[in-house]
C-alpha cells in the first residue's frame, strides 16, 4: 500500500495549538503520531505532546521536535 504524502504545516510559539479531527501531531524525539482530538486524552511515549480530550487542550513540550500535519486533504 502506498503512503499518503503529510502536509506539514508551521506551529507557532505561543499557540493554542489546533485540537480538530483532520490535524494530528508528531513527535520527533519519539516518533509517535498522536491525533489532535482523540476520542479519549492521549500523548506520545516520552510526553513531548499531550491532548486532553476533555478541554480539548494540545500541549507541547519541546516545539522544536513537534511537526503538525493535516490529516484529509
């Protein structure tokens, strides 16, 4: 089966960092991809990022190593 291409898109400093269905985060120091608004709280193995599915919050530890990317065209 052949990937999808991602579509990265600039995160800035000061957020808040987008929580919607069709946008999904990854984690450069881990590798994970965690979805912006999970159906239940969820982060990537070393907790670089962290959505709260409750407040729909998306924290970000080190910006520098997080890529945001659409995940529908």
């Amino acid at each position: 089966m052949k990937s999808t291409p991602r579509h990265y898109f600039e995160l800035t400093h000061i957020g808040p960092y987008p929580a919607t269905p069709h946008i999904a985060y990854e984690c450069g120091a881990c590798g994970d991809v965690v979805p912006s608004a999970p159906p239940e709280s969820a982060a990537c193995q070393c907790g670089n990022i962290i959505v709260d599915a409750t407040s729909s919050c998306v924290t970000l530890g080190e910006l520098a190593t997080v890529k945001a990317f659409y995940t529908q065209a």
